[in-house]
C-alpha cells in the first residue's frame, strides 16, 4: 500500500504558484475593480453613513484636535494622510448624514478606499494561485469581490472598512507566499515579514482582524507541530515566528498609536473621554490608557440600530442596509444600500458547505489510510479547506458571542474566506476535467455573478430609480 501510495504521489504535478507579480490576470482585474469603484465616484455630493464619524476624525487629524474612536487608527491616519497630501481644508460639516459638500475635495476622500478595494480583489487572485489554485478558479475567485454590492460599496465611501478588507487578503497572499518557500530561507523569512506587516496593518485598522490571524496561528501551529521531535529546529520555526509573527507587528501597532497621539496634540471632543492626567503621561501609559478606554467603549456598545442584524442573516444575503436615501423628481427616489451580490452570496455559501464534506472525507481518509499516504493532491487540498473553514468560522464567533449591534458588512471578512474556499471546491471537482467543461462552468458563473452585479448596482451608485421598482421591494 506504501509503495501505491508514493507513485500516486510520484504522479501528481506539484502546485506551482505564479513566478511573476506582474502578469496580466493581476492587471486586468485591478483596471476593472477600480473602474467599477471610481465610476460616479462624486456621487452623492453628500455625507453618506459612516461618512458622518470618518470624515469628522479626517479634519480632527489636520486641525490637531483630539478625538476618541472605538477602533485603531491606522484606517483614520489613511485618510488623513492623503487629505493632508491633496490639500483638504478641514471646512466640511459632517455632523448629519445628507449635509452637502461645499467642496470637490472630498471625492479625493472617498478614492483612497476604492483603490484599496481594487487592489483587494488583485490580491485575492495572487492569493488564489499562491495556493496553488488554478488560473480560472482564480479569476473566478477575484470576480466575486470584483462584482460584489457589499465589497463595492464599503470601497466607495470615506470609511476604513476597505483598508481592513486590504490588508486581510494581503496577509493572506504573504501567508500562502511564504509557505512556498523553502522554510527558514531567506525568502521564507522575508514573506513572514511580509506576513506580520500585513497582520499590523490590518489589526491596526480594526480588531476584527484578529479571527483570521487567529486561524493562520491554528494552522501555522499544526504545521510546525511534528517538529516537536527535534527541539533545535523546532525553536528556530518558533523564534522566526516570534520575531516575525508578533514582536515586529505588535511594534508597528504601536507605532500607529503614537503617530496617532502625536497628531493630536490639542484638546477636543475626545478628551471626556480620558482621565483628566491623560495628557501628562509618558506616551506608552498614554497608550494603555487609550486602549482601556477603547476596550471598555466597544464592551459598553450595547444600544439598539434600525438596520441591525444578526449573524445568521449574512450568509444568506439578509439584513442589508441604508446608507443614504434622496427624493427626486418624477417621483424617483435614490438610495446607497449595503447589499451582497446574491450569486456571489449564496455561491460563496454552498461552496462552504461542501468544502466541510470534502474536508471531512479527506479527514476520513486520512485517518484510515494514514496522512502520510495521502497523495500530495489530498493532502494539499485537507490543509487549506482546514485553513479557510477555520478562518470563515473564527470570522463568524466573535459575532455569534456579543449582543452588540451588528452589520451586514461585519461579514466580508468571513466572505473572504468563502470566496477562497469557492475556487478550492472549483478546483478539486474540475480541475482534472477538460478545458472546455471548466470554461463552461466559469463561464456560467460569471455571468450569473455579471447579471446580479447589474441588477444591484444601482444601490451602489445611488442611480434613480421609480418608487414601484421592485429591487425597492425585495431587497430593502
């Protein structure tokens, strides 16, 4: 049985991730996604959601008073620094959503994200092939970001949750990267650098973060854990993590927080919420401090929102929300609604679903025949069915725990995984099929995601649309 189990593996081609950056599927999906996020981008020439808080930190940054925010300031620091870079006068009125801009300067705003958006959906094709994911799972992958409402129009807004989707798809793209290589080189340790960069980055945007690092922890974990046997080598895989993983991004954390404070330097709206000796503290007590502050302001998010809803709901494409909302003539109407793409939604979710049978089937195997014996193509697809279920599930138990108030787009971190999963489960029932029945099915696919794309968009464009349309009454 060992001597069929070696020729099966001996047979099966090795996953080959891509050898260059640049090449064009990377290119082609940049251009559309940032097409997509910069068509109409002025419009509404008004204050939108979330607009009402970001904006507001923005010009708090270029007038240097302080300010208090329940989530890490490195989004924020983002937007200032490209406001500060574009000229922006701190003058708009952000206060209620609806205001009108005065000014075209903050359409410069609301670009930063959209270029991060875009490059989201470039890197979750990079992270695709790293995994050794075919090129038209890939781009299949990329397309549903691509494509999708939520993501749209999350990336269309002067808001930080774009900067987080970024950085999320970007650790992933590191993390995958760095397991091609040859552990403890050069380049291994250089895309774990890569890798805990992308991990301050994102943890430094929002907290939530943290469900995908934790399960790249889990799995890195289980990985080196056979080398438990060799305690020298087994130490080196555990310092070069340290090091790399935790000591270098826990340092670029804390430097978002000081550079955070630094720009700060006044007093304003957000000292009620320090103590009154905040100020005349060293800047690491300033530090602790704030994040004790912040710790308990996310705890005590207990209020009630009209357009809450729960966990459960977002797999399924439910519980979207209104962003913005305007009458206009001829009894039309305008309206920016957060949204999922619903073929990308439920796609996302069936693949997750049959990326547990599969999981459970390899598992199956495993334990029957030994991992040892799995031919390198089960073996491999085991490992990151594991990775990508455990991120999609870690994604989602930190929402199943709380009683806060939750949103829609509390999903599309979790979605990122699904969507990883979805070209996973392309592959490993096609992958081995003809050309023609893998562009077909592609190709099906596409157009699908195409038609809801379309059907939708509207409410990522704040198009007019007559009272009676019936995407009014479906889907808000």
């Amino acid at each position: 049985m060992e001597k069929n189990a070696a020729k099966s593996a001996q047979k099966t081609k090795p996953f080959a991730p891509e050898s260059s950056f640049l090449y064009e599927p990377v290119k082609m999906l940049f251009v559309f996604a940032l097409a997509i996020r910069l068509y109409q981008l002025p419009n509404p020439s008004q204050v939108v959601f979330d607009e009402v808080h970001f904006g507001d930190f923005t010009q708090a940054y270029l007038s240097g008073k302080y300010f208090f925010d329940i989530h890490p300031p490195l989004g924020k620091l983002l937007l200032a620094g490209i406001a500060y870079l574009s000229g922006y006068e701190p003058v708009v009125d952000f206060k209620k959503i609806g205001n009108s801009y005065d000014t075209n300067k903050y359409v410069i705003l609301r670009a930063l994200p959209a270029i991060f958006g875009a490059l989201n959906v470039s890197l979750m094709y990079l992270a695709a092939r790293n995994m050794g994911i075919s090129k038209i799972a890939s781009v299949l992958a990329a397309s549903m970001l691509l494509l999708d409402i939520s993501h749209l129009v999350e990336s269309r807004l002067i808001v930080t949750d774009s900067f987080l989707f970024c950085f999320l798809t970007l650790f992933l793209y590191c993390y995958l990267k760095s397991r091609s290589c040859e552990p403890l080189s050069r380049s291994h340790r250089r895309w774990m650098l890569a890798t805990g960069i992308a991990l301050a980055c994102a943890s430094s945007v929002k907290w939530t973060a943290a469900a995908s690092v934790g399960a790249v922890a889990l799995f890195e974990f289980l990985s080196i854990l056979p080398m438990a046997s060799k305690p020298f080598l087994f130490m080196k895989h555990i310092i070069v993590r340290a090091v790399m993983l935790l000591i270098i991004p826990f340092a670029v954390y804390l430097s978002t927080f000081m550079i955070h404070i630094y720009l700060l330097p006044y007093s304003g709206p957000g000292d009620i919420f320090m103590t009154p000796e905040w100020r005349s503290k060293h800047i690491f007590d300033q530090i602790y401090e704030l994040h004790r502050t912040m710790f308990a302001a996310n705890a005590g998010v207990t209020s009630e929102h009209p357009w809450a809803s729960r966990w459960w709901q977002w797999p399924v494409n439910s519980g979207g929300i209104l962003y913005w909302v305007q009458d206009r003539a001829n009894d039309t109407i305008g309206r920016i609604y957060l949204t999922g793409n619903p073929p990308v939604y439920w796609v996302a979710l069936l693949c997750v679903v049959l990326s547990l049978v599969v999981l459970m089937f390899l598992v199956g195997k495993a334990f029957e025949n030994g991992y040892r014996r799995l031919v390198q193509t089960d073996a491999h697809y085991l490992k990151f069915f594991f990775l990508h279920l455990t991120g999609y599930v870690f994604n989602l138990i930190p929402f199943v725990l709380v009683a806060r108030s939750m949103f829609l787009y509390h999903y599309i971190p979790a979605l990122i995984h699904a969507v990883l999963l979805t070209a996973l489960v392309f592959d490993y029932f096609f992958v081995n099929r003809s050309k023609n029945i893998q562009y077909g099915i592609a190709g099906v696919l596409l157009a699908v995601f195409i038609a809801g794309f379309i059907y939708l968009a509207p409410f990522a464009y704040a198009s007019s649309l007559d009272r009676d349309d019936t995407r009014l009454k479906l889907w808000t």
